[in-house]
C-alpha cells in the first residue's frame, strides 16, 4: 500500500509546548480601556498581551472554542463567547483569567457585543424579535439583549439588528453599524444597497436613528473619538478596508490608515484615540497621525491538536464498487479507498492520503480497482493491484502495488474499467469522455467536453456497452442544459454520435440492459411537474436497440414460459451434438468414467464461464416505438436496476419520507415495496441478479432479493487522520475549483494564484474548523462574488430550547411572563384554552418564573413534549393550570412568518378598502409558487390589482415561472347564454400588478424582478437589489462539517452583461426607516397600495 505524506515545515511540530514568536490568524482584537492591554482570539483561546508586544498570557484552556473578547469599561473583566455547551453563550471571566461565569443559556449562538455599564452585558442573539416591529421574522436579523455580569432573565435591549455598537461616554447615544439582510460577512470589495452603513441611534424615550455614513460599499466598526464629536471606522471607500475618521454629519470623512493587499478588520479604541486593530492575521496599534505599529506577539502555549490521530471507522461510506464475484465491497471513507469482505468485518485500506479518493471500479478479473485521486495540483488517475498471483481478495492480499495511469495539467477523474478489462474511460476536465487504453498507454477522445456541462463534480454519467465499443451517455448538445438527453456514442474516438432521447424533457442515468440489447433510463416526461422549474417526479423507461428483445420482453407470463422451454430443447440438441462429437475425439482407451467426467468439467466450466460476448447490433430507426415506461408510478426516484433475465426491475422511490426498495414483476403485472427506508443510493446488482448492494446513510447493505431481507455490511476502516494536512488540502482543494469552476474564467480579474499563496501562510496557526471557516471565508471574500464563502457546521448535543408560541410584554418586570401576543396556530391556542393576551405564566413544570430570574432552562428540551403551564389572570383574578406542548424555534419560525404575511395582506386590504391583493413569495421554489399561485387566482381572483412582495427572498429559481404568471393578456371569454364564467388565459394573472423589493433579495430573487421589469409588466418599488443572480453549487468537503460555495452559472442580459455585481434599481426607492420599523410600520408596502390605487383609477 502507497502512503502519501505532505509535510510542511510548518506542519512539523514536535513536543507538548512550543513557542511562537510570529503568531498568525490572531483575530477579534480588543484593546483595554485604559489602553494598556489587548486581549484577542488565537487557536480557540483568548489570550491578553501588553500594548507594547511582548508574551501574550492565555486566560481560557478549555477544548471548546472561545472568541470575541469584549473588556468592560472599568477594564476588570472580559466578556466573550464559548461554545463548551454545544451553541455559542456569552461568558464572563476576570482580566487575569481564571473560571469564567456563563451568562446566557438560550440554544441560539449568542456573541457579545459591548458593556452599557461595569454590570451589564450587550450580546446578540436571534430570539424574538418585539411584537411591534414589522421587520420581516428572520434568524439572519438578530436582537440586541442585555444580561447582568452575574448573570439573570435577559431584556431586549433592541429589536433592531444592529452590530458592533459603541456607547457614547455619556450613555445617551449608541454608534453601530446596520445589518441589512444576507451576504457573506467576509465579502469584500462589493458595492451595493446590502453594505453596511454606520447609524447614530440617541436614547432617548422614543429613540431616533440618524444614518451618518452613505458610501455605496462597506461602512463598520465605529468605536467614539476621545472627544465624543467624532468617530472612527472601517470602510471600504478607498479599496481595501481601512481605516477613516468622520463627524457626527458623515461630511468629513478622513482615512487613518493606507494597508493594501488585505483588510483591516475588528477595530477597537482605549479611552485616549489609541486605535486596535487586526491585519494580515497580525495585530497593530494606532493614533490618528501616527503610523501603524505591528504589536509583536509571542505565545508559549501547549500544542492541543496531533497531528495524527488514529481512528476506526465504521460509518461514513460515501462511495462502492461491488467486486465480480460479488464477495467485496470498496468503498470511500473520508477520502481514502477501502475493500472490505462481504461476510466478514475485515476491511483493508487502500489509499492512505490526506488527500481526497473518488470514484472508485473494479476490474473485471476482480484483481484491480481504479479510482480518481486529487494530489499535487489536480486530479488523476490512479490503479491498485493485487501483486501476487496467489492473492485472490483485496480484503487478504499480502502485497498491493498502485500506479499512475492518467496524470496530466488537466482534471481526470470518475474512471471505469471496460467490460473486457482493456481499457479505462474517465472524464477529462469533468465533462470529456477520454479512454486510455491499460496496454499501449494511448488516450483516445470519444466525447468532446462541449457537449455537456458539469455543475457538480460527479453529475455526469456514461457507462460502457458490454461489448466495450460503445458508450451511453448524458448529453446536452448546444444549448439543452435545462433539458438533458442520451446519446450513443462509438468508443473508438470516431466521433459518432446518436441522440437516442430527443425528448424536450430532462433524461439521465442511462445503463446497458439484457446483453446490450436495450437501456434503461429516468425521465421526467410523464411525472408530476414541479411549477418552480426543478424538474418533476421520475420513472424509469426502456429502451430496446433490437426488435426480437422488444417482442420477446412484452410476452406474457405463458408466452415467455413456451418461448423459454423451446430455447432448452434447442441447448440439450446442441450438447449432444457437441458430446458425438467430443466422444469421437476420445482416446478409445479412455473409461466411461473418465468420459463421464470430462462430461461433468466441460459442464461446470460452461455454466462458470461468462458467455461469449457478440458484437451489439442497433436498429435505432424506429427506436422511439420501442419504448416503455417501466414504473407505474412517478416519484422522487433513486437508483433502478432490471434483472438479467429482464423479467423484474428494482427502484428506490420516496413517496412519503426516505428512500424505499420497490420490485415491479412485469410477468405478474405487480408492483410491490419490499423493504422500507433503504436509502436512495447507488444500487449495484451481482452477476446473477440475486443481491443489490448499496450504501446509504454512510452504511453498507446488501439486500437479499429472494427474501427481501437487508445486511449490513460492517467495516473497520482504519483512518489516519491527520488534521492539519486535512485542511491544507481542503485549502489548496477550494482554491483549485474556483479556478476550475468561478462563472468568469478572469475570475474578476484578481490576482488568484497570489491570494493563495498569501492565506496559505495561515494554515500552520489554524487548529479548528471555527478559524478554518473564517480563513476560508476571507479567501473567497477576495473574488467580490455572491453565493460564496465558507460554512461550518459543528455538531451538538445541546437540547434546544423550546418556545410557548407567544410574545411577552418586555416592559413588564414582574414575576412570571406576561403575555402580549398569542402567535397563531401555536401551543397556547388549543381550542379549550384560558390563556389569553394579558395573562401572566407564572410557573413552567411547577418551577416558578421569579422575576429576574433566566426562565429558558425551563425551556430546555422540551419541544415536542409536554409542560404544565400555571397562569394567572390580572382581569378575572383566576389563577389556572394547562398542559401544552412546545415547539422548536423552527416552527415557530414558520409561525411568525405566516403572521408577517397576514398582517401586510390585512394592511393592504385596510389601505385599499379591499381593491388590492397581496401575495408574498417566500421562496423561489415549486411550493411558493403553488401558494402564489393559489392566492392570485383564488383569493385575489376579483381584486382590481395584486401587490407581489418579494422582500427577503433567499432565492432560487422561478423567474420564468413568476414572470409568464404575472404577464397574462386576456385574448377571449366564456360566455354560455350571456353570463360571464372567465377568461382565457385561465392560469394567468390578466390584472395590474407591481412587485416589492428591498436589499435583502438574493439570487434569483434579484433575478425574477429583473425580467418582471425588462419584460416591462410592471413597477418595482422598495429598495435596490444587489446584483447576485448566478447559479451556486454548495460543496460538502471529506471533512464533511466544512462547506463552500461556487458561484459557476452566471446570467447574462442580452448585451452580454452579466447579472452579478450589477444592481437592480426600482421605479420607485423607497426605505423603512428604523422608526417606522419599530413602530410596525411598512412605508413599501403602503407606497405599492398607492401605486396600485393609482394605476386601477387610470
């Protein structure tokens, strides 16, 4: 077995202390308010070091990670967030250190944010928001709490999203910067209505905001200027984030600082204008007129990650090739190759790299595996072989020997063996089909890449005929990418070509069946057709390249029972020929036994040998008679396979929830599930058809036919992770398909190859997945694209907390909480309940709610499950006691958005005296066109015009789909006997329309009122929409908790301009302001109503 080993010298860290004299990657400085010292966030811990540089002293050890240190304003303390409990809660700790208080204890991540005095805390959390405010219910929109230093219930300090806030010495004014709706926080570089802006918001009993910066990029961080008249920031103005200096107008802006390359990032100030700040993964100080002074850092720190660590896996399969005799299984786990026994637990390992394995095929003879593997600076491909000829498993083999077969400048991968073991076809800058042929070494072109186009790696399928000279393949021609076809291709290179589908309609995963004679293949021509352009529901049809095979395939059950005893009769004729024949060469001498067993061998060797293998044959003239629709139900399909004989096909469907095995018997005419929740994987038969083998959930099964019974297949996989290697292939993997994939080929035209050597200087100082997230995030920041950017999804065990379904009074101090608001369809609306607005929850579960006093604990986990309420009534004196069952925050969620929804559709009827309709479209996907749809021909139906809200929409893909709604002209009527009963055309809106937009539309909701106003079919009002219609693939990597995003498919107007980066104005711009926002006010939406008012009185 071959062990690839990259090391760094960076990597290479030995012994269970080390120091750092030139740390890197230290984020979230904070300098102290007497300026003396800086405390920040390095590997998961917070450290504090003098201003002046020297040893940083580190005053958290605990695994978890912790960041964001916030000093109080007395500098005796340090607030900061851990995630020790599974989400992110807000701690306090004494500036030297020691055992930190946790303050916060609500499921939701809560960060901290600043002090408002020596004893409370500010921090942000997405709750709920106040009942009064008409911000649309959102977890990106997070509130603003206060907790005391000791702890307690929290107050909603604002219902406002606001971040980095700053208090004026005085307490009376707060600086903060907006946050408007979704981007990726590490974005640079981008210009457009989403940006932040930096706002001054005075506290006063009615508190007013004032916007003071109005650059068209980004504007954060404010922290006060020493005399209160002025402030300082970070800002984009100028290209880099830097530093600059403004007075309260926003009329005298100044830069500070002049860095290039990288931007400055978390800005902090002491009480004297000393600034703090991060850059380059460094830390520096400043005064206005002075020049910038790296703070030289150096950490003594024990080494808290090995960098090897063994494992044994026995989850997490990804992948699978099934061996001929159908006695292995190999698979993936976590990027390495793995074959393991069938009926026993041994598993060996193929490839042990800290780089990525995929695709992996068996030979023929069972005694190779070909795989693609991604090292040095692309894909290749790769074969491992058994060396000794005594060796018959992989699982058992004493030496194993692997080679390079295909190792060029260009992506190769998703390689398969040809049925005659001759040749390996893989897929040559992920959309040419290219052969090499095992012998000469020759490579040969069969499909050019221009014929199809790969969005995800992995999405493109084509499988060799069984006589290894053709190919069926997915195909997409000139301009068919919304609607796949299969074409027939000659493996020899000729370039001959056949679309065998033609069909408008979207066809895949095409495979050989009955000897070649036929395919099989999904399509989605007769499925229930989704209304939101993602396809439909499939069925797996047929085939047939010869006519004979179409004849003998729709006999009946009798019929083929005939045709079969005949095909015997005709055999046993043939074998007595052959034995005449064979006894006549018999040595006279020879015994009768010895004939007999000759007899027996000739026998067993015949029934063992695979049959001859016939040139294919294809009459494709009349090709489209001779198809058949297999399933007789159309579904959510997975995988499909047709047994040898023809006679049964085995399909994953999902009709309800999960993937289950079906058998349709086309003898008997039935259609039956066999086995429930098998996972929709890929389904690999054994030559005889008796077993299916397939992974699912990360497990192995083998699925017994005859009885309908699933095995597992256990597997110890033994895994050498190594954690920093792993990331530095993560790093050069992500860098690699942006170049390979970014929508523009210039990729903006920045300098890409210099950035990747510019971040890859932080890997060594990077130990968690928290860091390596946001490093990643500051590296796709640089491209100025939307849809990327790095996630991480870390795993928790925390229970949630659950939620009554209702708005509390937030000015009530009280014991208990006081209800404001019932939030309908909730827990508290049970048909018999006491519990109205006004009532008080004085205990949950007998524990009493003190004033004060945190009440989430209670909450804890109890979703789903039921609590005993004790209330109390104020109006009727009555106290009482009811059962309810929480919900999760999720649903709740789902609650208040349909309150959001039906309190603008009750504004707008109340605005128009009931002319207007109102829709909201929530998503750019099927169901939230069926409920537009619905509301426009249903409960709008007699409206003289509708109001389209498409506000906060995260996107999707239902432009066309909203645009030939929205764009009906009424051409006719139906008129029996003179009475009016509608108009063609019926599924169209025929009215006057117009559509809302703001800055939180992403995607395609930038890209649907674009057409809807270059179709010109009506007005947009709100706010102008940042220009991010492209088209995302989200990449899960081997680490599978880290995922980024490519923004590959980009649209162009029919100039040639593309979409992205170019913003959508509105007819009419328009903006809720913070007043009116908090006072449930909706300043767009009361504009539409009058526009529409308007445009029905013409």
């Amino acid at each position: 077995m071959k062990k690839l080993l990259i090391l760094t010298s960076a990597l290479l860290l030995t012994g269970s202390a080390f120091a750092e004299n030139d740390p890197l990657w230290m984020r979230y400085p904070a300098i102290s308010p007497n300026g003396e010292m800086i405390a920040f966030t390095y590997k998961g811990d917070i450290y504090t070091v003098p201003t002046t540089g020297g040893k940083a002293t580190q005053l958290t050890t605990h695994p978890a990670h912790d960041t964001r240190p916030v000093w109080s304003p007395d500098g005796k303390q340090i607030a900061f967030a851990s995630d020790r409990n599974g989400n992110f809660d807000v701690f306090i700790m004494n500036k030297e250190g020691g055992a930190p208080t946790q303050l916060t204890v609500h499921s939701a991540n809560e960060y901290p944010e600043t002090f408002s005095d020596n004893d409370h805390v500010l921090y942000s959390a997405s709750i709920q928001q106040d009942v009064k405010d008409s911000q649309f219910p959102s977890s990106l929109f997070t509130q603003i709490y206060q907790v005391g230093t000791q702890g307690g219930r929290p107050e909603l300090f604002s219902s406002l999203a606001m971040e980095n806030l700053a208090f004026s010495k005085d307490g009376k004014q707060v600086l903060y910067n907006d946050f408007k709706g979704y981007e990726d926080p590490w974005r640079k570089h981008h210009q457009s209505s989403i940006t932040r802006d930096i706002w001054l918001c005075t506290l006063d009993n009615d508190r007013t905001f004032k916007k003071i910066t109005s650059f068209r990029g980004e504007d954060r961080d404010p922290v006060w200027s020493p005399d209160g008249n002025a402030f300082y920031y970070l800002s984009e103005e100028k290209g880099s984030f830097n530093i600059f200096k403004n007075d309260l107008t926003g009329k005298s802006g100044k830069q500070i600082t002049n860095h290039t390359t990288h931007p400055v990032r978390f800005l902090t100030s002491d009480k004297n204008g000393t600034l703090c700040y991060g850059y380059d993964g460094e830390i520096y100080t400043v005064k206005e007129g002075g020049q910038p002074a790296k703070v030289k850092v150096s950490i003594i720190s024990d080494q808290t990650e090995n960098n090897l660590i063994h494992r044994l896996m026995s989850s997490g399969a990804n992948s699978i090739a099934v061996s001929p005799n159908g006695k292995e299984v190999a698979f993936i786990v976590r990027g390495d190759v793995y074959v393991t026994s069938v009926e026993y637990e041994t598993t060996r390992q193929i490839t042990d790299t800290p780089q990525q394995e995929r695709n992996i095929d068996f030979s023929p003879d069972g005694r190779s595996l070909v795989y693609s593997a991604e090292r040095g600076e692309t894909w290749g491909i790769y074969q491992s072989s058994l060396v000794r000829k005594d060796d018959k498993y992989f699982t058992y083999a004493q030496e194993i020997k692997e080679e390079p077969l295909v190792v060029t400048d260009k992506t190769s991968f998703q390689p398969t063996y040809s049925p005659d073991g001759k040749e390996v076809a893989f897929l040559e800058d992920r959309t040419t089909l290219r052969v090499i042929n095992l012998k000469s070494k020759q490579v040969r072109t069969v499909l050019d890449g221009k014929y199809n186009y790969s969005y995800a790696d992995g999405d493109q399928t084509y499988q060799w005929s069984p006589d290894s000279k053709w190919f069926l393949v997915q195909y997409i021609a000139i301009g068919g990418w919304n609607n796949k076809d299969i074409a027939l291709v000659k493996a020899d290179g000729s370039g001959d070509i056949t679309n065998l589908t033609e069909s408008g309609y979207s066809d895949g995963d095409p495979k050989w069946v009955l000897d070649g004679k036929a395919m099989i293949w999904s399509s989605d021509r007769a499925g229930y057709r989704s209304h939101g352009s993602w396809g439909a529901q499939d069925d797996t049809y047929i085939m047939f390249f010869d006519a004979e095979a179409y004849d003998k395939f729709r006999l009946s059950k009798e019929e083929l029972a005939l045709v079969e005893d005949e095909e015997k009769d005709k055999d046993k004729d043939k074998d007595k020929d052959k034995d005449k024949k064979d006894d006549k060469k018999e040595d006279k001498k020879d015994s009768k036994a010895k004939k007999d067993d000759k007899k027996k061998d000739d026998k067993d060797k015949k029934d063992d040998a695979d049959k001859p293998v016939e040139p294919l044959k294809f009459d494709l003239e009349n090709r489209k008679d001779r198809v058949i629709r297999l399933t007789i139900n159309s579904s959510n399909m997975g995988d499909a396979v047709l047994t040898p004989k023809g006679d049964k096909l085995y399909y994953c469907a999902a009709f309800e929830s999960g993937y289950d095995l079906w058998e349709r018997n086309f003898k008997e005419n039935s259609t039956k599930i066999l086995i429930k929740g098998v996972g929709g994987g890929r389904m690999f038969a054994d030559k005889k058809g008796e077993n299916l083998f397939l992974v699912s959930g990360g497990q192995l099964k083998k699925v017994e036919i005859k009885d309908s019974k699933t095995k597992g297949i256990p597997f110890k996989a033994e895994f050498s992770y190594r954690p920093p290697q792993e990331r530095e292939y993560i790093f050069n993997h992500i860098w690699r398909q942006v170049e390979d994939k970014f929508y523009d080929p210039t990729i903006h035209g920045i300098d890409w190859e210099g950035y990747k050597t510019a971040y890859a200087r932080y890997l060594p100082h990077i130990n968690n997945n928290y860091d390596f997230q946001e490093m990643l995030s500051e590296l796709l920041g640089e491209l100025n694209g939307s849809h990327t950017g790095a996630r991480y999804y870390s795993s928790s065990s925390a229970p949630a907390t659950a939620c009554l379904g209702a708005f509390y009074d937030n000015s009530y101090t009280g014991d208990g909480l006081k209800i404001a608001e019932i939030i309908a369809k909730g827990p508290l609306t049970l048909a018999d309940t006491k519990i109205k607005p006004g009532c008080i929850i004085e205990k949950i579960n007998e524990k009493p709610i003190k004033s004060g006093e945190n009440y989430y604990p209670l909450l804890s986990g109890k979703a789903g499950k039921k609590v005993l309420l004790s209330v109390y009534n104020p109006a009727t004196k009555e106290r009482f006691e009811e059962q309810v069952k929480p919900i999760s925050y999720g649903q709740q969620s789902n609650l208040l958005y349909k309150r959001w929804v039906e309190n603008c559709r009750k504004k707008v009827d109340e605005l128009s005296g009931g002319k207007i309709g109102y829709v909201h479209v929530k998503g750019m996907n099927s169901e939230s066109f069926r409920e537009v749809y619905s509301e426009l021909l249903g409960r709008c139906r007699n409206k003289e015009a509708v109001i389209v809200d498409t506000r906060h929409n995260g996107g999707g893909w239902l432009h066309d789909d909203l645009a030939t709604l929205l764009s009906g002209k009424e051409y006719q009527r139906f008129m029996p006997r003179g009475q009016y009963i509608g108009s063609d055309p019926f599924n169209k809106w025929l009215k006057p329309s117009c559509v809302l937009v703001c800055e939180d539309n992403y995607s395609n909701a930038h890209g649907f009122p674009w057409v809807y106003k270059t179709l010109g079919i009506g007005k947009l009002i709100g706010a102008p929409v940042p220009g991010t219609m492209t088209a995302v693939w989200w990449e899960s990597q081997i680490d599978p908790s880290i995922v980024f995003g490519i923004p590959q498919v980009g649209v162009q107007d029919m100039q040639g301009n593309y979409l992205e980066n170019h913003e959508l104005q509105p007819d009419i711009e328009i903006y809720n302001t913070p007043e009116s926002q908090l006072k449930g006010e909706d300043h767009q939406l009361e504009e539409a109503v009058k526009v529409m008012l308007q445009t029905v009185k013409k």
